[in-house]
C-alpha cells in the first residue's frame, strides 16, 4: 500500500510524457490482478477469497471486479477486459483442473501481456535517452518471461507453444529461441535454456535447480532478482532520463514485495530460514 500511495503521488503531480509513463508503467497491475483473478475463478474459490490478493495499484474498481468475478466461464472474463492479442494468446488452453504447473503457466502469459504492452509502449513512445534506458528492465522482462513459457509448457506437455508467447523481443535472438522451442522434452529445454547466450550467467544452473525441487517456481525469483540488478545498473547511468524512474520504482516494488513475502510467511508461521530463499536483494 505505501508503494501504491507513492507512484499514485508520483501520478498526480505528474504532467505530459511523465504522467503517460507512470500510466502505462500502472496498467502492468492490472494485467497482474487479472492473472490471478483467473486462477482463482478456475480453481472454483470465491470472490471473498480473491479480493485481499488484489495490487493496491490496480486501476479496476471493486464494482468490475465482483462483475468480472460473476462470469461462470473463464474466457468470458479475458473477453471483457483482453484485447484480440490476449485473447489469441489464450486460445487452447485448458481452464479446468488447474494445477499448480498450469496456473503459473497462465500467469505467466498473462503477465507477459501486461510487460507487452509496457515494452510497446517504450519501443513506440518515448525517444533518445528514456528509450534506450528503459530497455534493459523492460526488455529483460519480456524474455525471460518467454523463456519461461517455454520452459512451463514443456513441463505440461502444451505444443502450440509459440501461440503463447510474446511477440516482443529484447535480446532474446530468433536463433535463441527457435533453439530452445525445439528442444524434445524439458530436460532438454532446460539444458538449451542454460546456453542462451543474453542470460547464460543467470541460467546456467537450470537444470540443476528443477532436478533438486522438482519446480520451476524458481523462475520468477530469478526475474526478479536479474531486473532489479539490472535497475541498479541504469541507475548508475546518465541520471536525467525517464530510465532512472523506472529504475527506482522497479527497486521499490521489489522491496514492496520483500516485505509482504515476510509478513506472509511469518502470519503463516514459517521459520525463517524458509523465508530467506524468497527474498530478493
């Protein structure tokens, strides 16, 4: 909540190109709550049970949210907030029995549609130095959420994996890719995974990680840690650039999500020695 009282500050005395940024920069919440609205809506839970799992900066009023949450079909709720893109992204995908593997394939999906948008709307609308600094967060965003997708529908047996990816690349070549997607099996993926040559320091012990927990839930810890670290980068840069805040609000976001992962795990009662591994720093 303090994080989204501050970018909500930031927003409203924020003028011209800046309030666009922070606006399309807000919009990758929405694309969030909506991952897990669906997750939620799939696994049967209700409404009551959804609602305190929202980010505060979601853009969605509670009164389209409990209307989104009436739908008894899950496509019906991408069709009344998803675009065509979305919705094509989707198309095929099994909603029931939504395991755990499954479920964070969907996020995945559509968290790479919320990066998607954000890192279009850098490609298309910002110029010179606030372009090119913010690349490297938004960029790396986007292909390792892909290379992720890959990786999750391996581990579920899903073909049409190409149908699910974004379309946006950063420095994920088409080679790359392609190299990965045509791996046999996830043990394969895996091991091309861990050659790519953008992220081969960060990925390098793939395989090694899935085979001792038996998850890929160590993605998106991963993401995190390598976006934060390359926002300490930008920050280190030329100061007078729209990259700088996005710098510092993907460092005050991670810190917003630190603080919740303790508060979570000590409501749960978990030792913290459990906790520590889920931390980003």
């Amino acid at each position: 909540m303090g994080f989204a009282r501050s970018v909500r500050n930031l927003l409203a005395s924020a003028k011209g190109n800046v309030r666009d940024f922070l606006t399309e920069y807000g919009r990758r919440f929405d694309a969030y709550d909506l991952a897990t609205l669906l997750i939620y809506k799939s696994q049967g839970r209700s409404l009551e049970e959804y609602l305190p799992t929202r980010q505060p900066l979601s853009g969605r009023s509670e009164k389209e949210v409990r209307r989104l949450y009436s739908h008894d079909d899950p496509l019906d709720v991408l069709e009344g907030v998803g675009d065509e893109v979305l919705l094509s992204r989707v198309k095929g995908l099994s909603f029931e029995e939504m395991t755990t593997d499954r479920a964070s394939l969907v996020r995945d999906i559509l968290n790479g549609w919320g990066e998607e948008r954000f890192f279009n709307y850098v490609g298309r609308r910002l110029r010179g130095r606030d372009r090119t600094s913010c690349f490297p967060i938004v960029g790396t965003s986007v292909d390792l959420l892909n290379l992720s997708v890959i990786l999750r529908s391996k581990l579920i047996g899903i073909s049409n994996i190409r149908d699910h990816l974004v379309q946006a690349r950063w420095r994920l070549s088409e080679k790359a890719l392609s190299h990965v997607l045509l791996a046999e099996d996830l043990a394969m993926s895996l091991d091309r995974v861990s050659t790519v040559r953008p992220y081969r320091s960060l990925l390098s012990d793939v395989r090694q990680r899935y085979e001792e927990s038996k998850s890929l839930s160590f993605l998106e810890l991963a993401l995190r840690k390598h976006v934060v670290d390359v926002s300490r980068d930008v920050l280190l840069k030329f100061p007078y650039s729209m990259g700088i805040v996005l710098a510092f609000l993907t460092l005050k976001e991670n810190e917003a999500r630190n603080i919740a992962a303790v508060v979570s795990g000590v409501g749960a009662g978990l030792r913290p020695e459990t906790i520590r591994p889920i931390i980003v720093s």
